[in-house]
C-alpha cells in the first residue's frame, strides 16, 4: 500500500521569503510519480508540479521546485519567493501502477505581507 | 488551456435521494477519475475509467455507487441513495495515460454535496 506523510499542518511565511513544504512516502512499486496540487480556498486543485521516480534531475515550474531525495523517500516542494496568493493548502500525491492518486492530508501555507 | 468543467458546482439533497454529478474531462484524454473530499480531510480516490469500464476502484467506491460515460464528452457520477457521509467535495480528474503510473491528472473545479 502506498502512504503519503505531510508532517506540517501549517506553515507561516512572509512574502518574497522562500518555503519548503514537507513530504515522505513510502510504496514498494520501483515506478511511480510525485506530485503537489494547490487547493485555494475556492476549492479547485491545482496541479503544480511533477516528478517521476527514475528522473535524475529535480522538478522545477517557475517559482515551484522539488526537491526529490529517492533515499529518504522525500519530495518537498519549495516555492521561492512567496507571494500573497501562494496562501493555500497545498497537498502531496503519488501515483500508483495504475495512476491513481494517494494524497497526503495537507499543509495550510499562509503568506503575509 | 483545456481544461476539465463540473456541474453542479453546488448541489443540495435530501438523504435517501439519487444524484449525478457531471464531468467533462479535457477532449483527448484517455483516462477519468472521481475523487472525493470530506471537510477538513484528504483527497481520497474513488474510481477510474477508461474504455467504458471501471479499471480501478476502492472501498469507498460501494453499490450505491456507479459511473457512466453515457456520450463522447461527458463522464458521470451517480450515488443512487444519498447518506448523511456522502456530503463532500467531489473532484472529476482526467489523464492522457501516455505513461501509466505516472502521468499527471488535471482536476476538475469540483462539486460541493450537502446532504441533509
């Protein structure tokens, strides 16, 4: 069975400050996907970023980048420069074999000015 | 951008009553999922579909539920007697399958079910 940990429920940041939101996993299938969503407080998910198990390089999407460390089984998502509408909960996902998504239970980020 | 659309966006029930939430996914995609989302809770997978059949679902995913793709765009969820813990978000996603296990999901903007 495959298991997502988000340790943090919350996390504060102050604007233009860099963050890294935390995530380990744990699975026994040797390919699988990482991936962050981005939920406002409208609701909707929002996909930022990806990264693949056998991928060398670590992910980067703009101000998002991941920082995938296979050994510890952690893929932590850091967001450079925070802005104000970066305030979201923001939740790790794995995809299984057969591509469905086992999430984490999330880290509510507040940015202030 | 293509992206995948729900309706409703809010939906509000009385127990014991049937209802469809509807999904359209991104056009050339392959592969369709609903997700659920209790208030305050994680995102937890319910089913998925491709080729007009259930491939993968779970324990959530009981007899009062079912899924359809009854034309070329739209993909359905229906829960045939509404409980008090269906009230949820609801998340249609949709993928191209060009490499599973890995490919990403594009998520819908959701329906809000209150059950009462």
């Amino acid at each position: 069975a495959q298991k997502i940990t988000q340790t943090q429920p919350g996390m504060f940041v102050q604007e233009k400050e860099a963050v890294t939101l935390d995530c380990t996993y744990d699975t026994s299938d040797p390919s699988y996907g990482l991936f962050w969503y981005k939920q406002p407080s409208s609701g909707e998910m929002i996909f930022l970023i990806y990264q693949g198990s056998y991928d060398q390089q670590n992910a980067t999407e703009g101000r998002y980048s991941l920082n995938f460390q296979k050994a510890r089984k952690s893929a932590n998502l850091v967001i450079s420069a925070s802005q104000l509408g970066d305030s979201a909960m923001y939740f790790c996902a794995m995809s299984s074999r057969y591509s469905t998504l086992t999430f984490g239970k999330g880290t509510m980020l507040l940015v202030s000015p | 951008e293509p992206e995948v659309t729900q309706t409703p966006s809010h939906q509000v029930t009385q127990m014991g009553q049937e209802v469809i939430l509807r999904c359209v996914p991104i056009s050339n995609h392959l592969y369709f999922y609903w997700y659920r989302q209790i208030l305050g809770q994680k995102v937890e997978f319910l089913v998925s579909f491709y080729n007009n059949e259930i491939s993968e679902k779970s324990e959530i995913f009981d007899d009062q539920f079912s899924v359809e793709r009854p034309d070329g765009s739209n993909f359905t969820l229906k829960i045939r007697s509404t409980k008090l813990e269906d009230s949820a978000m609801y998340f249609c996603a949709s993928s191209d399958g060009t490499e599973r296990g890995q490919e990403t999901q594009y998520f819908g903007p959701g329906t809000r079910l209150l059950v009462l």
